[in-house]
C-alpha cells in the first residue's frame, strides 16, 4: 500500500513541475522569481516528506516479524522448543526449554528471519522475542529476548540427515542441546558432538 501511495505522489509531482515549466514563460521577470522561490519551496517540502516514507519504510523492515512458522522438536527427546512459561510471558531473560506439544500451544511456534550470511534469527511467534546465549556460571543457556541483529542473536542451521538440523550460534560456536534427555530440560548450547540429542527438526506449520 505504501509503495502504490509513493508512486501516486510521483505522478503528482511530476504533472506540476510540468505545468510550472510550460506557464512560468508568460511571467513577468518578477513574477517568475516569486513564482520559483514558491516552487522550490513546495519541492523541498515534497522531498522531505518522501525522505520521511522511506524512513519509515526502513524502519518498518527492520521490526518485521511476520512469517511462516515453525515447530522445533528435538529428535532424540521429542521435546518441543519453547519459552519456559510456555510462551505466556514476553518478558526478557526467560529460558528456553524443550516442553510437551500438547501444552505448548502457540509457544512452541517460530519464525525464522534470513540476516545474510546464511545466518537468521528465529523469533518466538507468541512472545515476538529472539533466542540468545546467556552464560549461567559454567553453562551458557538458551533465553529470549529484545530482537537485534547482532551476531549473539543470530544461528545457522545444518542439516544432518533424517530431515534434521543442527543449530549453531554464531556468536558462541555452541550448538542448541538439551541438557537432559528428556522433554521436560533447559536448553544449552554445548560444543559439536554428532549426537542425536543435538539434531531438531524444523517443522512448517500451515
């Protein structure tokens, strides 16, 4: 809608500056100084309020969090990825766990967001925070928080077979873990060991 709004306001422009040139002969030497001082003004005016529509069309990309979303399950404990809570808090610092699918609900639900590189950063759907590495005395864990593209937000994924994948933080080297092999554990990031328990699946939800 933007973009067909801009275009509108091109075409007006351009019809006035048009019609400017082919009327501003038939002044008088002073009324044509008037006239193009009045023009310039309303030119500069114009520029300023497009500088401002793409401004804020730059920023409006920058917070996008719309999308397809996701499931991630590990493959070894079927443990769902989702916000300690269950995704009913959006506070900053909550943990991530792997919970039970049927207590999820949409907390267990993420988009993913390409920042280049082969890098995204995957946003939880029901609370709008991104996941992060946060060191926990000697373990560095998992938590949501206030989306960024720097790179401590940011994880590729690889895949490993079996339609799984293997997500690593780019800032840390760590790879997603469950701590315990079970559904219901916190979520760490330890160093590559080619286990299972370190496999997702990444489901799409139509």
């Amino acid at each position: 809608m933007r973009g067909w709004k801009f275009h509108i306001l091109l075409v007006h422009r351009a019809v006035f500056l048009k019609g400017a040139v082919q009327s501003i002969t038939s002044f008088s030497t002073e009324t044509r100084h008037d006239f193009v001082k009045s023009s310039a003004n309303r030119l500069l005016l114009v520029l300023g309020l497009l500088t401002a529509l793409l401004g804020g069309l730059t920023a409006g990309s920058a917070t996008a969090a719309e999308g397809p979303r996701h499931r991630i399950v590990n493959y070894q404990t079927s443990g769902n990825l989702t916000p300690y809570y269950y995704g009913t808090s959006d506070r900053d610092g909550i943990q991530i766990w792997t919970g039970r699918a049927r207590y999820t609900g949409e907390g267990n639900q993420w988009t993913f967001e390409s920042v280049g590189n082969g890098s995204r950063i995957i946003r939880n759907a029901k609370t709008d925070k991104c996941l992060r590495p946060v060191r926990f005395g000697s373990e560095t864990r998992v938590e949501q928080w206030t989306c960024s593209y720097t790179p401590e937000f940011q994880w590729r994924l690889r895949g490993v077979g079996l339609e799984t994948y293997k997500i690593t933080s780019v800032s840390t080297g760590g790879v997603l873990t469950p701590f315990a092999n079970r559904e219901l554990t916190r979520v760490v990031l330890e160093e590559d060991q080619n286990t299972a328990k370190q496999r997702w699946s990444v489901t799409p939800l139509f």
